[in-house]
C-alpha cells in the first residue's frame, strides 16, 4: 500500500513539474522580442513588449530644441513603448557628417536632409526608406513636397517653408526714409542712406551661412532660368557666362562700398545676427527661418523681409527666394521603422505641426495649419509673391556646390570677379568630366 502511494506521488509530481515548464517555455516563445537579445520590438509599433524601444532622431536645428522637447514629451505620452533620443548638429557641420552617421542604423532611425546635394548623395547611397505609400503622406501641400521625391519615390519629406531672402529693420528703415528697393539702383541708394547714417547697411555672415544664402537672391533676375545649375553640371551653361560674372560683380560692389561690415569673410552666422538684432546692421543676409531666433534675443524689434532686385524693376522675374527643408525621412539600415514613421506620422498631425510652427517661427508643408505668430504673419505675405525654388539646392554635385560658394568668398577676399569665375569652373569641369 505505501509503494503504490509512493508511485502515485511520484507520477503527479512529474506531471506538475512538465506543465510548469510548458508554461514558462510558452511564455518565453510570446515575449515580442522576436528573437532581439536587447529585447527590443519594431513591430507592432508603440505596443509593450517589457522592454522601451529607443529610435534615434537627428537634426541641425539647435533653436527648435525646446520646441521639438515638448512635441516628443507628448509623442512619448501617447506611445509609452517608444522613447526619441536626439542629437543635434551645427548646420555646417550636418551636411558634410550626416550621411556617415547613419550608414550602420544605429544613428538617425528618424533624420533630415537638406534639399540638393545632400539630399542627391543619401539617395545614392541607398539610406532613405520609401515613404510613398504611408498615409500621413496626404496631409501635406503636394507641391511642397516635390524637393524629397526621386525615381518615383517619395524619399523625404520636407517639413519647413522657408523664404532665404534678407531680414530687414523696418524702424530704421522708416526712420531714414527708406522705401524697400524694387531695383539694383534703389538697393545701393538704400545702402548708401544707410551707412551715411553709421548704420551697417548689411550683416553678412561671410564665414559659414552667408555666401551659401545670399547668393540665391542676387542670381535669381540674373538667371531667372530655374535650370540654370542643372544646365551648369550638364555642362551647357558656364559660371564665365554672364549671369554669374554679373553676380560676382555685384557681390564686389557690395563689398567695395563697405555696405557689409568689416572683415565680413571673417564674421559666422552668430556675430552677423548680433549686429542686426542690437540694431547695428539695417540687414541680415540669411532667411526667415531667422525671425524668431532675431525676436527671442530682442523682443522689440520690427522686422520685414526684402530681396536684392539686381535687375532693373521691369526686367525682375522673380520677388524672392523660397526653400522646402528640413526633410524628414527613415534611415532605410534602421532596425525601428515603423517606431520611426509613427514619429513622423505624429509630426504630420496638423495640430502638432502649428504647435511646431508657432513656436519656432517656421512655416510649414503640412495643411490645414492655423498660423499665430507673428513672425509667420510676416512670412504669410510671401506666399503670395512671386518666388522660386532655392538655386543652390538644384545644385546636385557638392563639390560643384562648394565651387560656386568658393567663388563669392574668393571676390569677397579681393579676387577679380571673372578669375573666380574662372577658377570656380575648372572646378566644375573636372567634376562633370569635361
């Protein structure tokens, strides 16, 4: 009789311990991980899998960082499985590294692009995923998107609308007379009023934005032909041409007449906004995406925007300068897409996007946005004015590029306009091969 007891005691204890250790291996085999030793999931995105997934966003935006803060905190809110851990790039220094960063996908799960040459190189690599099909797609202006398609594809989306024309002080502008120039003549007289009056007529940051900025507005009459760059790198246009060594011209009388200021080559983006915004400089050579940062450092300042019309008034084509940036798109190597569309998806909600947009200053593609600032208020006007794409950035070869800025800087430190022009496409020769 106790032998049998003992069998039986046995044989149940067995069968518990075999049913534990189906449950355990069953409860293992639903964790979620997929197999990831970091425990990790990209897939459904946002739900629990007991561990947070962590998606890498990148951008060169140093004055949305507050801003963008906030939006994220309430990403986070409403997706507790997914945290955004950003890093922030000087703009320079984004567009020379940022391809480089996201070749292993461990960086820049989320990331965005300049338009053109940057956006051109990342393509070629293979590094944007295809965001074609995704629905949030809808929620922007189709036309404002156009700078992220390729191939058929829409690789990035743009999210800004950004007018890369000059800031202007609209106080010391009335208090000196001065009506906004609609020709070249009227523009130097303006300058000239202005530095009678011990007033910097404009701030030109000549050692990193400036060069890359200004020079869309003062080619824009001079070669109203928007495929002029394409034209260039196809080798059927020549910066010995004309319309650049006229371009070139006007950038030494600017400068030979000392409406920048001293050591203008020397000055970086912060000590040009500096003089505009003690009210040193009537003009600032950079866009409006500047505005909000101009009014942050001195909230009683009045600014306008205007473009140097380098033509006379009936020959101008063109009123300004207007750029779709800060491209948001997936790394294509990144091991949480979906986590990474969810936050871009967030990003296109329209409410979301006026939060961003109201409180960087910055327009953008997204529709149906209602604007409250002030500064977008007066980049509102613009989009009633006749302007065009950004030059530089039909510019799809970076040395190219980088040949046509030298040539401005090369003037600007004493060179003759046609030798720079000159040297600028020897350059441009070797690259396209002629």
């Amino acid at each position: 009789m106790k032998i049998g007891i003992t069998k039986k005691r046995k044989f149940v204890m067995l069968w518990a311990l075999t049913l534990a250790m189906t449950l355990i291996l069953a409860a293992c085999g639903s964790s979620g991980n997929g197999g990831n030793e970091a425990g990790e999931t990209s897939s459904p995105a946002g739900e629990s899998s007991g561990k947070q997934v962590t998606i890498s966003f990148i951008h060169w935006r140093g004055e949305d960082k507050e801003v963008l803060d906030r939006i994220i905190g309430k990403f986070e809110a409403e997706n507790p499985g997914i945290k955004v851990a950003t890093q922030i790039f000087p703009s320079e220094q984004y567009q020379s590294t940022a391809q480089a960063k996201l070749l292993d996908g461990s960086t820049g799960d989320v990331f965005t692009a300049f338009p053109g040459a940057q956006f051109e190189a990342i393509a070629k690599a293979g590094l944007f995923a295809d965001l074609s099909n995704e629905s949030f797609i809808d929620r922007f202006v189709p036309s404002l998107i156009e700078a992220g398609q390729k191939d058929g594809q829409q690789l990035a989306i743009p999210y800004q609308l950004v007018y890369n024309i000059p800031i202007y002080n609209v106080e010391l502008f009335e208090k000196y007379g001065i009506e906004v120039p609609n020709d070249w003549d009227s523009f130097l007289k303006a300058a000239e009023t202005l530095k009678a009056n011990g007033i910097i007529p404009i701030a030109f940051p000549g050692a990193d934005i400036g060069p890359g900025q200004f020079m869309n507005p003062m080619v824009m009459n001079n070669a109203p032909d928007e495929e002029i760059f394409a034209k260039l790198e196809a080798g059927t246009a020549k910066l010995t041409d004309e319309w650049w060594v006229k371009t070139l011209e006007q950038f030494k009388t600017l400068n030979d007449k000392g409406y920048f200021q001293k050591d203008a080559l020397g000055t970086k983006g912060d000590a040009a906004i500096a003089l505009f915004t003690r009210g040193e400089a009537a003009m600032l050579a950079t866009g409006s995406y500047q505005l909000a940062g101009n009014k942050a450092i001195n909230p009683d300042l009045k600014q306008g925007l205007l473009a140097p019309i380098t033509v006379p008034a009936d020959q101008a084509v063109y009123e300004g300068i207007h750029t779709t940036t800060f491209m948001l798109a997936v790394n294509s190597r990144s091991k949480h897409p979906e986590e990474a569309k969810k936050f871009i998806e967030f990003l296109s909600r329209p409410e979301i996007a006026a939060e961003y947009a109201n409180g960087t200053g910055q327009n953008v593609t997204v529709k149906d946005v209602e604007y409250t600032s002030e500064e977008l208020q007066i980049v509102s006007e613009w989009t009633k004015k006749k302007t065009r794409f950004q030059p530089r950035f039909t510019i799809t070869n970076a040395e190219v590029q980088k040949a046509v800025l030298s040539s401005i800087q090369a003037v600007l430190g004493g060179t003759d306009p046609q030798k720079a022009a000159a040297d600028a496409q020897t350059i441009v020769d070797q690259q396209i091969g002629k």
